[in-house]
C-alpha cells in the first residue's frame, strides 16, 4: 500500500487549498479513506473520512471547511480546503485500514500563515 500526497504549501489565512492523495498497493474503491493531520508538538487529528459509497464525515473544527472526496477511476482521494487559519498549519496526510493494519503516507506540508 502507497499513497503521495501532494498539494500542500504556504496560504494566508482566509485562503483555499486542495490536496490530493494518489493510492496503488490495494483496491481502492472498496476501502474507505481518510485524511488526518498532525501539528508539531500535537497529537495526530482526524480530518474527514469518506466510505465506498461516497458518505463523507467531517471532523471537529474543520466541519463546514473541507471537504473529502474522492475518485475511484484515478484511486486518488482530495482534501478541499477553505477558510482556513492559521491553527490548520499541519503535516496532512491520507490513510486507509486494509486487513486491520493502518496504512499512511508521508504527508504533505500546508502553512497557514500572514
């Protein structure tokens, strides 16, 4: 299992980004997937999660904020992101359980930042 994420960097606050994860290694369109974030110093944070059919669950502070989606044709799952402050500074990432075992990828960089 392997994921890139990618998309990240430096936004003012008020801006938009829109990550993306390209996953290989499993059959994409039957997993659920998820984007999770983690700031220095704070403990790993769910983002959003999204099921095979498509049902989104957004979490905690950034519900209304961004939105998970995904494509199965491209086995790619984004992160679109609005509003955003300065408290979302944080390594992003995307993650999937297949067999019972958590997998993530490296993350991607998004700075929040005047």
């Amino acid at each position: 299992v392997q994921f890139v994420e990618s998309g990240g960097g430096l936004v003012q606050p008020g801006g938009s980004l829109r990550l993306s994860c390209a996953a290989s290694g499993f059959t994409f369109s039957r997993y659920a997937l998820s984007w999770n974030r983690q700031a220095p110093g704070k403990e790993r944070e769910l983002v959003a999660t999204i099921s095979t059919a498509g049902t989104t669950i957004d979490s905690g502070s950034m519900k209304g904020r961004f939105t998970i989606s995904r494509d199965n044709a491209a086995n790619t799952v984004y992160l679109q992101m609005n509003s955003l402050k300065p408290e979302d500074t944080a390594v992003y990432y995307c993650s999937v359980v297949v067999s019972g075992t958590r997998y993530r990828g490296q993350g991607t960089q998004v700075t929040v930042s005047s």
